[in-house]
C-alpha cells in the first residue's frame, strides 16, 4: 500500500499494475529472506523472482523482448548456480538483479520499482524488530534433482 500513490504522481490517466506491483513488493521482501532463511525457499519462488525484476526492467528499459530475453538469461543464471550448489552466490546474484532492477525502474517512473524498493524496505524493518538473532545458515549445497 506505501507504493500505491506513485502511479497517481507519475501518470495520473494509468490505473493498471495494481497486483503486479504487490507481487513486486513480495519479491523484494523476498529477497530479504533470502539473507536469513535456513533453507532457500522453493525454486518456483527465487526463479520467479529473478524473471520478474529482470522481465519488468528490461520491458520498461526497451520493450517486451528484452524483457523476456532478460527474464530467461536471469532465471537460467540462477538455475545454473543453484544446481552447482552455491547458495551464497545465488543470494548474491538474486539480490543485485532485484536491486538493480527496482532502481532502474523507480528511475524509469516504472511503478513496479516502488514496490520491489517498498518490499525491500518493509523487509528489511521487520527484519530489525526480530526478537531472535539471525541464525547461521544451513544451506544444503546439493543441487536440486533433476525432474523429468
């Protein structure tokens, strides 16, 4: 809801993008568990994640094609570090992809970028209010079977 009136501001006559930009808050507040999970959460999630902010960016830099060539480059790249068992590089990579896209859109009057900056702030103020320390991750660095 802190993101809902940039639309307004940036082009009062567009009133789309209403779930995309919630969906982009849960990305951003995403990968800031990402940071203090035990465990990766699930692939559809962080593969999701990374071909949305790429996706999105991409599309408001230079339209739907590079959008989804962006997407399909992310999530491929994340793929292939998860299954070469390298979750802190995963992290890494997640995080600059969701970070680098909200500030290009934000700057591109994109308002998916609220919301994926949004989520990462709300994040990041929960986060701080934890009663319990971090704990050390865990991270099995097995790659993930291979699904038929």
């Amino acid at each position: 809801m802190p993101a809902r009136p940039w639309p307004y501001v940036w082009e009062p006559s567009n009133r789309g993008a209403g779930s995309s930009d919630a969906v982009a808050g849960l990305v951003g507040a995403l990968i800031v568990g990402l940071w203090s999970a035990r465990q990766l959460p699930r692939r559809p999630s962080y593969l999701y994640a990374a071909y949305f902010a790429s996706y999105l960016t991409g599309m408001a830099a230079a339209g739907p094609r590079v959008g989804t060539l962006g997407g399909s480059a992310a999530a491929a790249a994340v793929m292939t570090i998860r299954r070469a068992g390298r979750p802190e590089q995963l992290r890494m990579l997640l995080t600059a992809v969701v970070v680098v896209g909200a500030v290009a859109m934000v700057a591109l009057h994109d308002t998916h970028g609220v919301g994926l900056v949004t989520g990462l702030i709300l994040g990041l103020l929960f986060a701080s209010k934890r009663e319990t320390p971090w704990a050390e991750p865990d991270i099995a660095t097995k790659p993930d079977p291979v699904r038929p």
